[in-house]
C-alpha cells in the first residue's frame, strides 16, 4: 500500500507553479470529440481523471497521443458511441462525454457515472436538458440510450450545475438553431470550454455569466488550446503554507478567481497579495477563526476548497462555522481530523470548528479527493508523523502534490508500507 509520510511543523517556504485545472481539462477532452480536425490541448496535468478521459476517448475510437502536458486528440477516426460500465464509474465526469458524443453521433449509449462520494450526485438536469433539446432518453436498469441530434432549445437550470452547463453547451454546438441556457454555472472552467470550443470554429458567447448561448450548426475544425491552472490546487498549496506558516508564491494562478478563498485567508491572519499570475501568501503565528464560510455556486466560496481551509483553521485561535450548501457529504475528512486532535461538531451541512493550539500527527486515510488533501494541509501543521493511505482519490486530481510541497521545504514522501 501506497501512504505519503508527512513530518509536521516546518513552515512553507518559496515558490511552485501551479498545474492545469482538472476540471477545465476533463470537458475540454470530451469537446475534442466535436472537432473534424486535431485538437492539441497544452497544460493538461498528470492526472488518473485524465487517464480516464483518454481511455474513453481512445475506446470511442480517437486518436490520442500525450506527450509531457499536451495531448494531442484526432477524433476523424471516432466509430464507437458507447462508453462502457467501467469506464463510466472511473469518475463521475464521463457524463460530460454524454453530450459531445450526441452531439456528433446523434446517438450514445453510457451507463451511470461513479464518484459519488460526495452524496448522491444526481444527472437529472443533464437529462432534462438533453431531452429538452429533443433527444430520446432511456435511462432505466442503471444505463443510458440516446438517440436523436439535439436541436437548438431554451434552457433553464434550476440549479446552476457545471457538468450540466457543459453537457448541454456540447450537445448545442452540433444543434441545429440556437441554444440558450438560463441560470447557467459561471466557474471559470466553462469559460474555458467556451474559449476552445470558440478556436474550434463554434458560436459560443455568454459562459462566466448566467446566459450562455450557442448558435449550433457549424462544422468545427481542430484547434490548439492552453487550459486555465487549477485553483483549487492553488487553494490547497495557499491553506497548507497558512496552516504551517512561512512565506509562498504561487505562480501561473489567476487571482481572481480565487477571491473569496483569499479573502478568508487574509481574515484569518495571513499576508496575501499578487499581481495578475502570481499569489504570494505570508504568514506568522496561530491563525484567527473568520466568519462563517458558507459555499456557493461561483463567485461565491468553492465547497472543492471547503476541506483544506477548515484543515487549516483547525489549528487557530477562535471559532469558525463552515455551511456546505453543495454536497451533502463533503465533511468526510472531519473524522480524521478528530483523530489529530481537531475540535469539530457536524450537524447536518453544518461543522463548527473550534480552533486548537496544536494539532498531532496520526494514521490517516483520506476519505475523497479533497479530503485526502485536506489531511495533507492538517499533518503538515501538526506535531509529529501523520501517514496518509488512500492516495487513488488525492491522484485524481494533484499531479505533483508532494513534488511541490517538498519545494516549498515540506518533509512528506510517498512510501511503500
Ligand atoms: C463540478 C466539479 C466539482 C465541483 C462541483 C461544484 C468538475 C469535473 N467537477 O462537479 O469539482 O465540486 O462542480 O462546484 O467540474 N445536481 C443535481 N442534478 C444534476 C446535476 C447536479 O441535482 O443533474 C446537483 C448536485 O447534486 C450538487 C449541485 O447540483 O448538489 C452542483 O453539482 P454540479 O455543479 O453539477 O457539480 P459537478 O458538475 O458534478
């Protein structure tokens, strides 16, 4: 069994960059399947969530070659239009495959996606919107069979879903007339998939606000694309350098998009300042609890920064309430953090976090993906070793975690036991 050794109480100390965003990348690679021509996408990071997307696209029959952070996909060659069982349940990001494969086949044939740690994780919006664009959907005994080209439609979410905006912008661009879609997500990574799709030749305007709208019908080419860097990596590296001290920059992050996650750590003591690319984060002494965190639909707080910030205000001096108003079960690192010495009550969407000097290094297993990193920003300011197994859910999506905590003067290492 794999586990990270973490050695806690040395403060974080220089500078790393900051990998491609996970959750720009995955619906990036299914929106290649729209494109006639090769789609060369730069910054993809060295992720199991990314390996899962290229076998899916090379089960679809694409051509797809990954050199370094680029990969490179030819989908001229694509002849399946079903993703199997075990592909789907490798994350729950294969329903994003749904709409770009019925976008260009007019049919797809996928199982239920898996991941659904975090609660049930419902794709009914994704169905409905596909159905409201005129797609027959049969979705009983645990699959799905669609078949009809979507038609350009109004759209209205009643929650603003991000994989459901992308799934329905994918299936819009090979719609014939226009699509738009009301109440969308406004998270940065549409926005990206709005940019490529833009560079494949598509009619896509509106993605970063509620109203996104797709002008479908036009016959897209291949293009080349930079994915946007992941701020919630960013979020963890800044929650660990708070929680352990010491001074970090983080480059190629866009601060704005990390405002409310930097608002939170100025409040609760740190030094945070940058400029358009760069974050630097300062920081002396026992945080101070904030005020409530509540997580929201972006701009509000990200609930996938949720887990590392209260690992970080674990160790603080004062109170601090987290709401969860996303997931019903995104508190699943709270159990371990008990086990380090933490002082956390749950009740339902609501943990209150009442800060203690000191925490303790422990045998730790993560629970979920930020989870997992949420133990690593907790043992790397508590007293002692923590050893961290469950590392399958941290690589979906941290492609070099203790690579970069070690450059910023961490002692963590990933063991055999
Ligand atoms: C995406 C992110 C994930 C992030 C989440 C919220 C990717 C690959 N993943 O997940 O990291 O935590 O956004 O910011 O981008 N819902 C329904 N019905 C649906 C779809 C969603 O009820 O058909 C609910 C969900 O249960 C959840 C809420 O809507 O309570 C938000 O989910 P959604 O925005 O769809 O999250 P994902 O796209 O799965």
């Amino acid at each position: 069994m794999r586990a990270l050794r973490i050695c806690g109480g040395r403060p974080l100390c220089g500078s790393v960059k900051v990998h491609g965003a996970k959750n720009s990348v995955l619906p990036i690679l299914a929106a290649a399947i729209l494109a006639s021509g090769v789609c060369v996408i730069h910054n993809c990071p060295d992720l199991t969530d990314v390996d899962a997307a290229v076998a899916i696209l090379r089960h679809l029959g694409c051509r797809v070659c990954r050199q370094g952070e680029t990969i490179t996909v030819d989908s001229s060659t694509l002849k399946r239009m079903d993703i199997p069982d075990g592909l789907m349940r490798e994350m729950r990001s294969s329903i994003i495959f749904l709409g770009a494969v019925l976008g260009r086949c007019g049919q797809a044939e996928l199982s239920f996606p898996g991941g659904c740690e975090l609660g049930p994780r419902p794709i009914d919006l994704h169905l409905s919107a596909l159905r409201a664009m005129g797609v027959e959907i049969d979705d009983t005994h645990g699959s799905i069979s669609c078949t009809g080209t979507p038609r350009g439609a109004e759209l209205s979410l009643s929650i603003p879903s991000v994989g459901a905006t992308e799934n329905a912008m994918l299936a819009a661009c090979c719609a014939r007339g226009v699509t738009t879609i009301s109440n969308a997500a406004r998270e940065p990574e549409i926005l990206d998939l709005q940019r490529f799709l833009r560079t494949l030749g598509a009619d896509v305007r509106g993605a970063g606000t509620s109203t996104v709208v797709i002008r479908g019908g036009r016959r897209l080419h291949g293009g080349e694309h930079r994915v946007i860097s992941d701020r919630i990596v960013a979020a963890t590296y800044l929650s660990a350098a708070a929680a352990a001290g010491g001074a970090v920059e983080l480059q190629g992050v866009e601060r704005r998009m990390l405002l409310p996650v930097l608002d939170t750590l100025r409040e609760a003591g740190c030094t945070v300042f940058g400029d358009e690319h760069t974050i630097f984060l300062r920081q002396r002494g026992l945080l101070q609890g904030v005020s409530p965190i509540r997580t929201a639909p972006y701009p509000g707080f990200p609930t996938d920064a949720q887990p590392m910030v209260m690992a970080a205000l674990c160790r603080s001096c004062g109170v601090t309430v987290f709401v969860e108003t996303i997931f019903e079960n995104r508190f699943r690192q709270v159990p371990e953090l008990l086990r380090m010495g933490a002082d956390i009550r749950v009740e339902g969407r609501v943990a209150v976090v009442c800060g203690v000097p000191r925490l303790h290094g422990a045998r730790l297993k993560a629970p979920d993906l930020r989870g997992g990193a949420a133990l690593a920003v907790a043992a790397l300011s508590s007293e002692g070793e923590s050893l961290l197994t469950g590392l399958h859910h941290v690589d979906r999506g941290y492609a070099r975690l203790e690579r970069d905590l070690c450059a910023l003067g961490a002692e963590i290492q990933r063991i055999t036991l």
